[in-house]
C-alpha cells in the first residue's frame, strides 16, 4: 500500500469508519439483514497503519507470554493479524462483522445470511475457509471486503476467492 494512500471516511455511528464509497451499500446490506431478524455489528473497520501494528504487537505479546520464543510468537501473530501496509482494513473498504448481542444471536447465524447475500451488496466473505492455501490467510467468516456489485456477483458465482479471480494464485 502507498504510503501516501488517503482515504475519505464516513464515520458510523458505533465510533467505527469506512470509505465512503461503500457505506451506502454496507448500510443497505445492514438494514436488510435487520429486517430479516439478524442484529449485526460492526467490530472492526478502518485501522491506521499504526493502530494495525499495535494489534500485531499485542498479539505478538501474548503468544510470547504463553512462552513462545519471539520467532515462535512472531510467525503464530502474523498468522491471524496482517502486517501494517498489507491489511485491507487500512483501506477501509474491509469490516470484521459479528453479533450485537451474542448471547441472544451466534455470529454464525449472521455469517450464513451474510454469506449467501453479501455479493448482491458489492461485498465478498474475504478468506473463506476452502481457500486458505490460496489466500495465506486463516478461515475468517467474519472478514468482509468490498469489491463492487458485479465482481463480487462473478467472484460468489465462480466459487472462487479474490487472488483467483485476480489470477493471483501463488502464495
């Protein structure tokens, strides 16, 4: 990602932003599934690239206290957090999505709707689990991108994930 990369946010409600540019097809895509009885929320969205590396320190920190050596730790953190500069939350058109209310709805519930339906919005389920040795990227069903309505319309209806649909396969 440029260093110089700028993006226009539009901040929600919930103190979380995204580019503007797919707020009103995330906003519909949240009314709908709303309507349709589910309660989704918003748990991460755009990131700094400082605040991105924060969350990799952190998770660094933590595998080291569980008493991994620093390679250890390092190689487990950059598993399930994305170097700063290469998250698409920095781009802001990414948003990690689960339950407002856990308790009364599973993130699953949520996920399987979202799933099914989040390409008629422009958006696509980011590392599905099938695709990992694809991707390099764990199963993460709450990670979505947007993509546009007709690329993500193609991606959902080929099967495949984005490096594929890009004909960037080698990890």
């Amino acid at each position: 990602m440029p260093e110089d990369y700028e993006v226009e946010l539009t901040q929600l409600a919930n103190g979380h932003a995204v580019d503007s540019r797919i707020y009103p097809d995330l906003q519909q895509m949240f009314d709908d599934a709303r309507a349709e009885g589910l309660m989704p929320t918003i748990s991460s969205s755009y990131r700094t690239a400082d605040k991105q590396q924060q969350i990799l320190d952190d998770k660094l920190a933590a595998y080291e206290n569980e008493g991994n050596s620093y390679e250890d730790a390092k190689e487990l953190a950059e598993a399930w957090v994305a170097i700063p500069g290469t998250s698409e939350h920095q781009l802001g058109i990414a948003v990690d999505i689960t339950s407002a209310d856990r308790e009364a709805q599973s993130p699953d519930v949520i996920w399987e709707w979202l799933e099914k339906h989040c390409c008629e919005y422009g958006f696509i389920v980011r590392y599905p689990e099938e695709k990992s040795d694809i991707t390099g990227v764990i199963n993460e069903p709450w990670h979505f991108r947007y993509v546009g309505r007709e690329a993500a319309e193609e991606i959902t209806k080929q099967g495949v994930c984005l490096e594929e649909y890009l004909g960037r396969t080698e990890h």
